[in-house]
C-alpha cells in the first residue's frame, strides 16, 4: 500500500477560507477527481462538513473524535490508524485534509507520496498546511498550468515520494 496525501497549497501556505476553497481552479478539481477516483479518501470531520455529500466512486472515510458521528454513505475512523487499516484492501488510499488531519498523518509518517497543487498566489485564508522538510522527500513529477478563465491563479501539479 502507498499512502498518498493531496493539497492544493498557495505560495503562502493557506489551503483554506471558511470552512471552503479560497479559489476557484476547475483544472485541480479534475486532477483531484482522476487520482482519487476508485480509492479510499480519508477526510476530517469538518472538511467532511464542507464536502456535504459523498463523492462518486471514493470510498470516504471521515475522521472524528465523536461516537456519535454518522452519515449515509460513509465509513467513520476515530484516529488515523483506524482509517487506513478501513482502507486496508486499497493500494493507494488518500489523506484529503484538512489542517489537522494533514499534520498528524504527516507527523506520524503515515504518508509515502504528496500530491501537492501549487497554487501560484498570495491567498488570504484561516487554514494552513502544516511545513514539510522538504529534504526528506523527492520530486518525482512536475506540471505547470497558468491562469484562464476556469482556472483564478497559476498553479503546479508537483509529486514528491518519500526519500528511503
Ligand atoms: N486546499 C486543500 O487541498 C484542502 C483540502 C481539504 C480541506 N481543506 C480546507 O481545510 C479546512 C478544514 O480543515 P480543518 O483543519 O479545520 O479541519 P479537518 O482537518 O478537516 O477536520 C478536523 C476534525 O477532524 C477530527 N480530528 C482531528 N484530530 C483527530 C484525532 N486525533 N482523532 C480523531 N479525530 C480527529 C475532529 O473532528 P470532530 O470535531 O468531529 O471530533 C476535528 O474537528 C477547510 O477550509 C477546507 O476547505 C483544504
């Protein structure tokens, strides 16, 4: 199994405004849908809120302390560790976010591969992603995209595996 994690990240680390996306970028959306497609996605509970439905074809996997937490359509982990055994049988299940799920994934080295969107911006926002030690990891793949009208700002697909 290879444990991904995927953001999309502005130049100053904000992933979030408000409980939502503080961009609209159509392309990323699509990039997300490709890779997560036919896998297991393990959200946090309050990105679970914002998301409001589960996704086509991903196996969600929503992350609380709560026992009381349910929702159709979805399977519900109280850590991290219980979320990817859930997802034991995928060769590559997803750490979609937020904040707080991102940090502990990354501070327990639960995470083999970073999907990262770059967003080429300055953004404002509330939520940010947790600093990398960037020399820990490889860039393995990288694909710029600029700005059109579907798309606000420019922005780079980047994937980095985990140095061995
Ligand atoms: N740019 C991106 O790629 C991207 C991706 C995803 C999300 N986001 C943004 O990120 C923001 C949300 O992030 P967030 O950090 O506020 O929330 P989050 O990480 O989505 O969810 C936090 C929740 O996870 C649960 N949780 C946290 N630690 C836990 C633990 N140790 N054990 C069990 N459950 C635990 C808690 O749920 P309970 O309170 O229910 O116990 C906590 O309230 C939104 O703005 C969203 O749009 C951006």
């Amino acid at each position: 199994m290879v444990v991904s994690l995927i953001v999309a990240v502005s130049s100053n680390g904000v992933i979030g405004r408000d409980g939502g996306l503080p961009w609209r970028l159509s392309n990323d959306l699509k990039h997300f849908k490709k890779l997560t497609m036919g896998h297991h996605l393990i959200i946090g509970r309050r990105t679970w809120d914002e998301v409001g439905k589960p996704l086509p074809g991903r196996t969600m996997v929503v992350v609380t302390r709560s026992r009381r937490f349910a929702s159709e359509g979805v399977r519900v982990a109280h850590s991290l560790e219980e979320a990817l055994d859930l997802a034991r049988d995928d060769d590559e299940p997803f750490i979609g976010g937020g904040a707080h799920i991102y940090r502990m994934a990354l501070e327990k080295i639960l995470v083999d591969r970073l999907y990262i969107t770059r967003v080429h911006a300055e953004v404002d926002g509330d939520t940010f992603f947790p600093d990398i030690k960037f020399d820990a990891w490889k860039l393995v793949s990288e694909e710029h995209h600029e700005a059109d009208e579907r798309n606000q700002h420019s922005f780079s697909f980047l994937v980095y595996e985990r140095k061995r």
